[in-house]
C-alpha cells in the first residue's frame, strides 16, 4: 500500500477487514520505519508528584479537590526517592502526571524541573508534564504557551508529552472532562511545545463510550498536526480502565485493543513510533507488536491507572521474555534530547 488511507478507508478497515489484513497493512507500515523482528523498549517510572485536581473528568479515579481528605502535594525528596529507586530498577525515565492543582504556580514546576536536571543531568530523562496540565498552568499564570514553554525550557525540561488527551474531539471533551482543556487549546499548546524546540508525543485513550468517528477523528487530527508541525516523536494508545471511576464501564478486550493499533499504525504513516501500552494490557500488551507497534515502555509505577485498577509487574525479565517468545529481538532505547537543545 502506497497510498495514504483517508477516514472512508479507515471506517471499511475497521468495520469489515480480517485480523490478519490488518496486521499485514500495519506492518507496511511499520516496516518504513523499523525491521520487522525487533522492538525497542524503556523502563519507566511515572510520579504522580500531586492528585489535587479541579478538572473532575468523570473517568478519572485518581483526583481528590482542594481541600478533601487525602490530597498530597510530593516534596522534592520524595520525587528524588522515586527516581533513585528507579535507577535502582534500571530505569532512565520518568514521567511527571498530576492534579490540575491551583495551589502549585509555574515556580512551583520549574524549581521542580530544575532542581532534577541539576541532580541527574542527563542520566536521567524526563517527561516533565502533560499538555492537558501545561495547558491549566499556563492559563492559572496568565502566560502565553509560547511564554510558559520558554519557561520550561529554561529549567531544563526536554519534553512535554501528549498525555492528558484520551478522545480529542469537543463532543467527548463536553461529555467527560468539561473543565480539562478544549481541543482547540491543546493542539495551541502542543504547537507551541513544538515551536519552544522541546520535544512532544501523540497519546490516546479508548474503550470508553466513545464511537467509530470519534476515534477516527482523534487519528486524523493526530496526522493533520503531524504533516504541519513534524513534531510528534511516537504515539501511544493505551485503554481506559473503569475501575473506582464516576463513569464506570466495563473493559475492552485485547484483541479491539490490537485492532485499534493496527489502525493506528496504518493511518498514521507520519509517526514514527507506535508504541504499545504494558501498563494497561500487561501481557497481552506484546501481541500489539504483530499489529504494527514497535516500541513498549516497562513501568514501574503510575498511580492514576492504578488507582482505576491497572496491575504493575515488576518482572521486568518476565515480561521480556514474552516479546522474545513471539520472535521479536528487544533492545533498550534511552528518550533523546531533542536536537534543537544540544548543548
Ligand atoms: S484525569 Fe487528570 S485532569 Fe482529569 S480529574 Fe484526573 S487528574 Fe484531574
């Protein structure tokens, strides 16, 4: 297949094509970028430094409000507690995720930042947020995007991924997490982590209420930015997990979950990675590769899916072991610092 595949083609894959069509689709695709028997891999740790929120997004079991019972804020020992066990594992990247917090100001993030490059340098990488909570604390410090990523930036930060985005269109946005962000606001933001010269990803979330088009309209805004901007380093899809949530719901299976991957790796043919999710699929997570992933992160730890009943492994040879099972030579890959800030 040549061709780029539009949102017509996609809804015909999805709706009447084989499995293995599918997989032999994807993996075109994957071929373009990678060799086909291998994948690449990173042990990770994400640190939920606060679960203080005000967004309220009713598929989320993670958050307490200002002033609940049972709201944390993380010092800075004990975010560098986290990341020396870390290291202990193996690891060299973390994740930073919290609460829409409005106590904690930019200062707050950028000490934070600063203060973990200062320590690490560049043993250790780090994602340092989302771009649903840079877009709530660039508006709670009434900067531009462009003014809080320089911001950033300037405290060392390398990376702001694209977590934080489950289904982007306005009507999931209106039906699940009205408070969070429109979608109008995080490709703004998103756009302007790309024009700072740091460094961002592509993420999405299924298996809620949302419909066919709505995934698909997710795939095609992911690739509409994607030609404009290049800045998008990988894209990873993981499930919802409905477990102590507001919305509740029941899991998808593993294999809508492949499906969807291959999908994915077929529509988007300007991402180069495509990465599937351990932390929400556990074992199952691998088979993801036959549908065109290459690329997995082993985490640690990451309390907001946790919270919502996701299980964490450390076996981490255990686990390795299943992609080498199904024929797939694993390689580490240590997170890059973006060319633009090569010092
Ligand atoms: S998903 Fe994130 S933004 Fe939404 S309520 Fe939970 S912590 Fe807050």
């Amino acid at each position: 297949m040549n061709s780029r595949i539009g949102i017509d083609d996609a809804r015909e894959l999805w709706l009447h094509a084989s499995d293995e069509e599918l997989k032999r689709l994807a993996q075109d695709i994957r071929a373009r970028y990678h060799e086909p028997d291998r994948a690449t891999y990173m042990v990770m740790r994400i640190i939920n430094y606060t679960n203080v929120c005000v967004a309220q997004c009713d598929y989320c079991a993670f958050y307490v409000l200002p002033n609940q019972d049972g709201g944390y804020v993380l010092s800075r020992e004990d975010v560098f507690a986290k990341i020396d066990e870390l290291v202990e594992f193996g690891g060299d990247l973390v994740a930073f995720n919290g609460g829409f917090n409005p106590r904690l100001p930019l200062d707050y993030y950028c000490d934070l930042f600063a203060s973990v490059r200062e320590r690490y340098g560049d043993r250790v990488e780090f994602y340092a947020l989302t771009i649903a909570e840079f877009v709530f604390l660039s508006d709670r410090a009434k900067l531009s995007y462009a003014d809080a990523a320089a911001r950033l930036r300037d405290a060392g930060v390398h990376w702001v991924t694209g977590g934080g985005s489950e289904i982007l269109t306005e009507d999931f946005r209106k039906r699940h997490a009205k408070w969070k962000y429109t979608v109008r606001d995080y490709f703004e933001a998103q756009r302007a982590i790309v024009e700072s010269g740091m460094k961002t990803t592509a993420t999405m979330v299924i298996g809620f209420d949302e419909t066919l088009d709505e995934r698909l309209e997710h795939l095609q805004r992911t690739r509409d930015f994607q030609d404009e901007t290049g800045g998008l380093f990988s894209f990873l899809c993981w499930t919802y997990k409905p477990y102590g949530t507001a919305f509740g719901g029941r899991e998808i299976s593993p294999p809508e979950y492949w499906r969807h991957i291959a999908l994915s790796r077929i529509f988007l043919d300007n991402v180069k990675h495509v990465r599937t999710s351990v932390l929400t699929q556990n074992e199952d997570a691998f088979r993801a590769l036959d549908y065109g992933a290459d690329d997995f992160d082993l985490p640690i730890e990451d309390e907001v899916t946790q919270k919502a009943g996701a299980r964490i492994d450390l076996d981490l040879d255990g686990l390795l072991s299943i992609p080498r099972r199904l024929g797939y030579t694993v390689e580490y890959r240590r997170a890059e610092r973006p060319a633009a800030l090569t010092a």
